[in-house]
C-alpha cells in the first residue's frame, strides 16, 4: 500500500510541470503558417537560402515589405532589432602566442 501512495505521488509530481506548457490560446492552424510563408515568397523571402547570420534581417525585410492591411496577415512583426547570429573569426595561435598563454609569457 506504501509503495502505490509513493507511485501515485511521484506520477503527479512528475506530470506537473507538464501543465506549464499547456496552450490556453489556440494555435496557428497549418493554413495560416502556410499563408504567412508565401506572402513572405512573395516579399522577396527565400527560406531555402537563408543561413543563421543572415536570417534576421531577411526575414524582417520581407517583412517589411508586407502590407499591413493585408487581409490573410494576423499578427505583426515587433518593432525593434537584435544582433545575434554573427560569426566569430577565428585564426590558428602562432607560437608566441602559444608561449603566452601557457608559459605566463616568457
């Protein structure tokens, strides 16, 4: 009988958290994403060459280019702009270099 109690109160414990992703507002349906997506086609977007340090600002350009009284649009795009997605330059160490970091620069 212990172990059923301690079973049933690990089962709710563990299923908890699973409540905080629940959706309480209904999602886009896959007409709508599909709708979105070609207007973005449309606005010059093209998905199939974007990359991760160019995909921001494509992706707001195209959307800039939407009308927004369109009448297939249901949202808008946020003000605002982020820099994220740039690529560090990375080079071989040369010797002294090497000798710096692991000789305290003798």
């Amino acid at each position: 009988m212990k172990s059923v109690v301690i079973a049933v109160a690990a089962a709710s414990a563990l299923s908890l958290p699973l409540a905080a992703f629940s959706q309480t507002d209904p999602s886009l349906t896959r007409a709508q994403v599909r709708a979105e997506l070609q207007q973005f086609e449309q606005a010059g977007y093209d998905p199939a060459k974007s990359d991760d340090a160019t995909y921001p600002g494509d992706i707001q350009a195209a959307a800039a280019r939407i009308p927004a009284d369109s009448s297939t649009a249901y949202g808008g795009m946020p003000a605002g702009s982020s820099s994220s997605g740039s690529r560090a330059v990375v080079r071989p160490a040369s010797t002294d270099e090497m000798k710096q970091i692991y000789f305290g620069g003798q």
